[in-house]
C-alpha cells in the first residue's frame, strides 16, 4: 500500500527509499541490461550476408506475432487503472498502426523473412517466455515489457544498419520504433509504480525480474545464434 513502511529486508533488496520513485531501482537495473545487450552485438561490417539476414529474420519471427500478445497478457495480468490505461494505449497504436504489418514489410525488404530454420532456432526460448507470461503476473509482466520496449528502441540503429547492409532502404519500422518506444517505456514505468502501489506486499525482486532474465536470453538467441 501506498505510504506503508517498507520492510528492513526489502528496503536493502530494492534500494527503494522515501521520496525516491519506488521503481527506481528496476529502471536501473533494466537499463544496465540493456546496457549489456547492446555492447555484446556482433560488429555488423564483420557478419556474413547470411549472419545478418538471420538476425533480422529471427527479430521478425520473434517480434512480429508475439509483442501484441504479450502486451495484451500484460493488460490481462494488471490491476491498477493507470496502468490499464497506459497498456491499452500502447495496445491501439500498435493495431491501429499495424505494427506486424510494419516489421513485416521490413524483413520483405531486406530478404529476411523468417523461413522454418529462424522459427526453430528461436522455438525454445520464445517458448520460454510464453509459458512466463502464461503467469499472468502483472507486475513482473510490465517489468519485463518495459525491458523490452526499453531495448527495442535501442536496438533500431542497428536494426537498421543491418537492413541496409542487406541492400534495403525500407525504414518505416525501425524509424517508429526508434521514436515512439521511448514513450512507451517511461509509460511503462509509470504502470509498474501504480501496480506496486497497488501490492500487498513487496515481492522478493529476484522474482520480479524473472522476465527479463527470460527475454534477454531469447534476445540472446536472436542475436548470436550461429547455424549447426
Ligand atoms: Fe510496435
């Protein structure tokens, strides 16, 4: 509840102090991993033609059925008017804009469309996060979105760069996503302190960053699977 003391133990574990937002610690922690993400990217001069189709190819097949859905089990999953609000707005640009549609065009473009191979490749981990977000445990589903979001706009430049190298010039996606996520994800945030303000009781946090540990590693899959 709002205002009530924290706990000895959970003031160490989420360094959440009075008149500090309550979801500092989690923004911190986000941007650290991503942070890591984005500094283990292979150089994209250095990757063969191939290397770079498989990672536009295995972002596709991850991104374009699937953040919808997650969002929308993100929506299912909370409690807190705010934060339904925000989820459902990020829920109507995404369909309103047709999204999908737009990640789709993109790998046409670079001749990166997903082919059986990329969907197996990514199968378990996506898999992984499915059965997470199966949970339905709104908090750490925001949190986890919020990584997401949070990444995927960082990740755009080379995105992009990719495509490019592929001999495309089709930038819609990328250049979207590069802008509006930055909302999204400070949305996000606010969405995650309305439904903390809303819990019982703190979570140990170890449990409340389960999906991000289960979204970077299929991040990881994405971007460093090699074939064979
Ligand atoms: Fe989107």
């Amino acid at each position: 509840m709002r205002g009530q003391p924290l706990t000895q133990q959970s003031k160490a574990d989420v360094l959440v102090t009075p008149g500090r937002s309550r979801t500092a610690s989690f923004e911190q922690h986000i941007d650290r991993e991503i942070q890591k993400l984005m500094a283990s990217l292979p150089n994209p001069e250095r990757l063969s033609p191939e290397e770079r189709r498989g990672i536009v190819a295995r972002y596709t097949a991850v991104l374009e059925g699937n953040f919808i859905y997650w969002m929308t089990a993100a929506y299912l999953s909370v409690a807190s008017d705010a934060a339904h609000a925000i989820i459902r707005e990020n829920l109507l640009e995404e369909v309103r804009d047709n999204h999908p549609g737009m990640l789709r065009k993109f790998a046409m473009a670079a001749d990166a469309m997903p082919s059986d191979g990329d969907g197996r490749a990514v199968y378990r981990n996506l898999e992984g996060v499915r059965r997470f977000v199966g949970q339905l445990s709104g908090t750490k589903i925001v949190i986890m979105m919020a990584f997401f979001e949070g990444w995927i706009q960082r990740f755009m430049p080379y995105l992009a760069e990719l495509a490019g190298r592929l001999g495309s010039a089709e930038r819609e996606y990328t250049d979207v996503h590069g802008e509006v996520d930055v909302v999204h994800t400070r949305e996000l945030f606010r969405a995650l302190d309305a439904e903390m303000a809303l819990a019982e009781g703190p979570e140990a946090p170890a449990a409340m960053l389960e999906g991000i540990e289960v979204l970077r590693t299929l991040i990881q899959r994405i971007v460093h699977h090699t074939n064979g």
